[in-house]
C-alpha cells in the first residue's frame, strides 16, 4: 500500500499538469470546469500532504459523518464494510428524511427503489455490528485520541 502511495506521489505533478493544461481550453462547460477544478484541488492536496496522508485524511472524514449520523439520526444498525463502519440505519432514516424535506427527488418509482433497495433489500452487504461493545468501539475507537482528565 505504501509503495502504491509512493508510486501517485511520483505521478501528482504530471496529473495536475494535464489538468492545468485542460483548464486552458475556453470551450469548456461549467459542469466541465468545474470537475477539473474538483480535481485539480484534490491533487494539489495530494502533492502537499503525499496520498497516503491523503487517504488517511479521507478514511477519517468518513468516520467522523458516520458517527454524526448515527448520533443524530437515532443510531440503530451499523455494518462495517470495505472502508470502515457506516451507520446503515441512520443513513437510511437521513436519506428519507433529505427526501421528505425536498432536498433530493427521485421521480421514476423503478430508479427510487433500485437507489433505495441497498437498505431494504436485505442483502446483508458487509457485516452487522449489533453487540453494544463493537458499536462503541465504532463510536469511540481505539486511535482516537483519550481526552486528558483534569
């Protein structure tokens, strides 16, 4: 893993460079410009901080909403997968609540229960945390730092 890092580390400078070179163009649509500034950023990023930390940064953001959904959104059910633990009841009662709220909207019946079906269909993707003990380790892990008592 750390030599993959290595090896991006190496090839940053020639992305963001073609990049650079791509943002030149006027021809460009804004959702075009856009995407290239998204990813211009997110190597330049890459180029200070080296991809590793980089991913590290990433893997951490993603903990830190998981955890805020499932504190706000009433916990329930937490599946640990690929790339760590996600809050899969809190995410579910979020994503119905942003809907209901009308932040998104899926109007084809076929494509809302396709976007939908990995929370009811009952696949059981990843694996189920149900033991209090493995949700507070997902809640508190051990790298998080221990606040200092007083």
């Amino acid at each position: 893993m750390i030599k993959d890092c290595q090896e991006i580390d190496k090839l940053t400078p020639i992305v963001l460079e073609e990049i650079q070179n791509q943002l030149k163009h006027t021809d460009l649509t804004a959702a075009e410009r856009k995407r290239l500034e998204q990813q211009q950023q997110q190597q330049q990023m890459e180029l200070k901080h080296g991809a590793l930390k980089w991913m590290l940064l990433g893997i951490l953001e993603d903990w830190k909403f998981e955890k805020h959904l499932y504190l706000t959104q009433g916990g329930g059910g937490v599946r640990s997968m690929m790339f760590g633990e996600e809050a899969f009841d809190a995410r579910f009662k979020w994503l119905e609540a942003q809907e209901k709220l009308g932040k998104f909207q899926i109007t084809d019946p076929q494509l809302r229960t396709t976007f939908f079906e990995f929370w009811t269909d009952k696949n059981n993707r990843g694996r189920n945390i149900t033991s209090q003990e493995s949700i507070r380790e997902f809640l508190e892990p051990d790298w998080l730092p221990k606040p200092v008592s007083k």
